[in-house]
C-alpha cells in the first residue's frame, strides 16, 4: 500500500495513479483530523497520543535509516529528527545521508545497500 507522504502536488498524483480510490480516502482523514481535534498546537496531546514517535522508547531492537539529502517526497529533516528522537528514547540507530541522494537514493544506492546488508548481518549473527 502506497502512503502519501505529504500533501505535495507530486504525491498526490503518484498516489493518484497508484490507487485514486486510497488517496482521496486518505486526504479526507487527513483534513478531518484537525477539524475534530484540532490543530497540534491546539490540542497537541491528541497529536502526541497518535503519533508513533511517541512510543519509540518501545522498539525492541536498532534501526537504520537511509535518506537522499535531496529528497522533494520527504524531507531529510525528518529522518534527521527522527534519529535524534530514537537517541534521545534510549534506542540503537544509525543515519545515513546521501548528498545528490533523491527519494530513491538512485545516487548512493549501492553503498546505501552494501551498508543495509551489514547492518543485517551484525544484527541477525549477533542474535
């Protein structure tokens, strides 16, 4: 199933091409969230309560990320803040950003792999 990760004109109509269906099911939870809750800075413990970020001192075991650094679907920045909240919860993470890297990481894509294996293989050897 395809996310629409922000409400950008290319994500609409990616998503739109993928599944219409989904995405307008998807745009219309979206905008009625904040006309029944409110807004995060309204009523941020709702938005707290519903995010997954908040429960990240619960992960059971250490995750890595991989973000191109010029990524137009999802900004770095929210791999960047998601590292930092995974360190400050407590958890084993590992960021990598990939200069020229866009969402696809088509450039850096062979390290962001190489590095994705051994990341797997510590880990599943180790347990």
């Amino acid at each position: 199933m395809l996310l629409c990760h922000r409400n950008t004109q290319a994500s609409r109509s990616t998503c739109a091409s993928i599944d219409p269906q989904f995405c307008a099911l998807s745009d219309s939870w979206r905008q009625s969230l904040p006309n029944t809750f409110g807004s995060p800075q309204f009523n941020p413990q709702f938005w707290s309560d519903i995010s997954a970020n908040s429960f990240l001192a619960e992960l059971s075991g250490p995750l890595q990320l991989h973000h191109g650094s010029i990524d137009t679907v999802v900004p770095a920045s929210f791999s960047e803040s998601l590292y930092q909240q995974l360190r400050a919860a407590g958890q084993s993470a590992e960021l990598y950003l990939y200069p020229q890297g866009d969402h696809n990481i088509r450039v850096g894509f062979d390290e962001a792999m190489q590095r994705t294996l051994r990341f797997f293989e510590a880990r599943l050897k180790a347990n």
